[in-house]
C-alpha cells in the first residue's frame, strides 16, 4: 500500500517516522496522519512509491479531515 500527500506542507511533515502492516484481514491502519489530501495505491507489482502512476483511474483520492477517520477500499 502507498500513501502519497498531496498538498506540500503535509507531505514534508508525513514521513517522519512510522510504519504499518496488514492484519490478517489485508486491511492497513494508519495512524497520526496530518490532516490533508492523499492519494492510496495499491500494488503487488511496485516496489516504491516512485514505480506508482499516481494518474491511473485506480489510485483513491482520500481527504482527511482533523479528528475524522478515512475507510478506503482498495482494489475493490
């Protein structure tokens, strides 16, 4: 799974530290994202956030707002 932020002030802040890993389920949590625009990708094909074409009809935009919570679907 890939998290990219759209808006620059959340994406310089956003990759600090931190990780997260899928539950048996698949399902990923993330915690303690800023507040923001995000694009999620997922991909069995990719390596890196780099090798993702952020354009592609299947990449989720998501908008978090502060002190919600987001559900996303991927691949879905």
């Amino acid at each position: 799974m890939f998290l990219r932020a759209t808006d620059s002030g959340v994406e310089r802040r956003l990759f600090r530290s931190g990780f997260t890993r899928t539950g048996q389920d698949g399902a990923f949590v993330l915690t303690g994202l800023p507040p923001g625009r995000y694009l999620v990708a997922a991909s069995f094909d990719v390596q890196s956030a780099d090798d993702i074409d952020w354009s592609d009809s299947s990449v989720m935009k998501v908008d978090l707002e502060e002190g919600k919570q987001a559900t996303v679907a991927l691949g879905r």
